[in-house]
C-alpha cells in the first residue's frame, strides 16, 4: 500500500507517516514494480501501534522505546503517565477555579480583572504580611470561595485570624463551603472551618456550631461547644465539660459555662453533670481539679453542696481547691 493510501486509511498523514520514516518508528519495507516504496501489513499495523501509544500520551522517543526496547518496562512509563496527567488536571482545575472566581467579582473592565487576579495572587503568597493584606481588602473585592480556601490552609495564627475575620463580613455567603471543610480528611483543616464558622455571627452559623456537636472529631465538637456557650445554647454542656477533662481550652470552657448559667435550670445541669464527671473513678487527679475548679462559677445548692463535699475530698489536690473555692 502506498503512502498516500495509507494516509487516507490510517488517518495519519503523509507528512506525519515521512516524520515516522525519518525517526525510524515505521519504514516502508516493500517495492512496487515500478520501484515505489510499499507499507506492508506489518508496517500498517505498526503505525496503529504507533497512534494508539501517543494516545496515552507517549512523546514519539518512548513510543520508539515502548516498540524497540528489549528491557521496557510499561508500568514504569504508565505510573510516570500517570503522575504527568493528575498534575495537568491539577494545574488545570487551579486555573478553572480562578477564572470562576474572577467571573463571580463580575468585572466590568480589564482593570477589575487584573485587580482579582492580583488579590487572588496576594492571597496564594509566600508572604505572611501580603496574604494579610490581601485578607483585610474592602469586602466587595475578595471573592469569599478564595477566603474560605485561603482560611482552611492557613497555617499562621495571625493571617488565619485575618481571613476569619473577612468572612465573618462576608456574613452567610461562606458558609456551606466552610460545612464541607468540616467533613475534611484533614484535622487541621477541620478545625480551622470550626473556628472560621464561630466567628460568624448568630444564624445559620449556629445551626451549623450545633450540628458540629455531635461530630466524630473532638477538636471540632469543642470549638463548636465554646461558640455556643455564649450564644445561649445549653445543649453544649456536655462538650463543654468534655472539654474541662480533656484540658485543652478548659479555662474557656469554665467561662462559656458560666455564662450559661445565668438560667438557673441550667446551673442546675451544668452543677449535675459536673459533679458526675467528678464521680469517675478512672478520671485523672488533674481533671478533678479543672472540674472543681469550673463549679466555683456556677451558682446555686447543688455547686455548693457539691465543693463542700469536695474539700474533704481523698485527693488532696482537689480537696485543697474545693476549700479555697467555698472561702473566696
């Protein structure tokens, strides 16, 4: 079969089938009678090798290894395939999601393009201070979906206070992005969409702070219990002394329980579970003296009853705050 027969069969062009002849991937073994180079069979189907390979994306230098190469490896070429392709599609999403972000500013003018993408830049920065600044920018020019991403990556406490505090001005708008941050594989990120959601006002934040109680994730369930606690909602009282024991924020724990107790009911609960925990016997020395500790600033008989009883305590520890407590 000629050259320009098999273009026409292939789909490969003439051109394309000399380059193939040039590079030495596919030569022309036969003769016509009148002298002209002929593909045969075997050079045909070597062709469609040849295509089906760069398919997947093969440059033509390991096509000619993949074909001729005594020792290929292909799992080797496929995983390193493999890699290349997940890190364009990688690069590719990043730039569909700026340019959708870039849309959702809806800019009216070149000016206002270049201005989104220079905050989006700023926001991706290796500069603490300039991811910063790019955080306090007027509300209107930072599209909330990079807020959110910039706040659940942001590893220094002074820009991720920044960023917490430009979407709580975003009021709503990062919500539903910030709820999928909690179901994150990752702790870090989990806990920064717990801390970012409390900083946003009462609403739909506090649906969500509630929901969060009952989370797998004790980090996120106490950082949830610390927000409500202000907010009035008496359903994070059993988080809240979670949090006492574990001893992590135990000293904002006290403080959110007490303000809850300014319902008397609610003392009362927060007394009752309190003294429970207290009734453990595998609880530790150190979180039997938080949890006095946090009794002191609920008013009411049953704290009272409940120090009183402590400071005759078997633990010295703890019997030498309870007495402290009941004589401040």
């Amino acid at each position: 079969m000629l050259i320009g027969e098999v273009a026409r069969r292939s789909g490969v062009s003439a051109r394309m089938l000399r380059h193939y002849d040039a590079l030495g991937l596919v030569r022309p073994t036969g003769r016509t009678e009148a002298g002209y180079r002929e593909y045969s069979d075997a050079d045909i189907r070597r062709i469609f090798h040849i295509e089906s390979l760069r398919s997947l994306g093969l440059s033509l230098r390991d096509v000619s290894r993949a074909l001729d190469g005594p020792g290929f490896a292909p799992s080797e070429l496929v995983d390193d395939l493999i890699r290349q392709t997940r890190e364009r599609i990688a690069a590719e999403t990043e730039l569909l999601t700026r340019l959708r972000r870039i849309g959702a500013a809806e800019p009216t003018g070149w000016e206002d393009v270049l201005q989104s993408v220079a905050l989006l830049q700023a926001l991706r920065s290796q500069s603490p201070g300039t991811r910063q600044r790019a955080a306090l920018s007027p509300v209107e020019e930072v599209p909330v979906e990079a807020l959110v991403e910039a706040a659940l990556s942001e590893a220094n406490p002074n820009v991720a206070g920044a960023l917490r505090w430009a979407l709580a001005r975003q009021g709503d708008a990062g919500l539903a992005l910030l709820a999928e941050g909690l179901g994150s594989p990752v702790a870090e990120v989990r806990k920064r969409a717990v801390q970012a959601i409390a900083e946003i006002p009462d609403g739909e934040s506090t649906r969500l702070l509630q929901d969060a109680l009952t989370h797998p994730d004790i980090v996120v369930r106490g950082y949830a219990a610390l927000a409500l606690g202000p907010r009035g909602a008496a359903d994070a009282v059993p988080t809240l002394i979670d949090v006492i024991v574990n001893g992590t924020n135990d000293v904002d724990a006290a403080d959110a329980l007490g303000a809850l107790a300014s319902d008397p009911v609610v003392a009362d609960r927060i007394a009752t579970g309190l003294v429970d925990r207290l009734a453990h016997a595998t609880l530790a020395s150190s979180a039997r003296r938080r949890l006095t500790q946090a009794l002191a600033d609920i008013p009411g008989v049953t704290a009272s009853r409940a120090l009183a009883e402590l400071s005759h305590d078997e633990d010295r520890a703890v019997a030498l705050t309870a007495a402290y407590l009941l004589r401040r």
